[in-house]
C-alpha cells in the first residue's frame, strides 16, 4: 500500500494530473491474522493534455 504512490511517479510526467485509487481491498475475515493473500483492485487515472500545432 504504501508504495502505490511510486506508479505516478515513475510513469507520469510531473506536470500532468493523475489519480491512484484503491477500489478492492480484500484479505480475510479473521481478526488479528495476516491473511495469505491479499487482493488489491485499483484504477489509475490520467488526464494528459496532448498540444497539437
């Protein structure tokens, strides 16, 4: 989770606009216990103005 940020960070330009959002989390039921595995859903969204002459 905590390196979710690095998927902008090495594939977007810096001064365009983008968005990571975790839709899925899913790891179990029990309390207390590190499920084996864990499933992550996500979008990544881009916004990416293309200039044209």
């Amino acid at each position: 989770m905590n390196n979710l940020q690095y998927i902008i960070a090495w594939n977007i330009d810096p001064n365009e606009k983008a968005v990571v959002s975790v839709t899925e989390f899913h790891g179990g039921t029990a309390r207390n216990i590190i499920p084996d595995p864990v499933t992550l859903g996500s979008v990544v969204i881009a916004a990416i103005l293309v200039k044209t002459l």
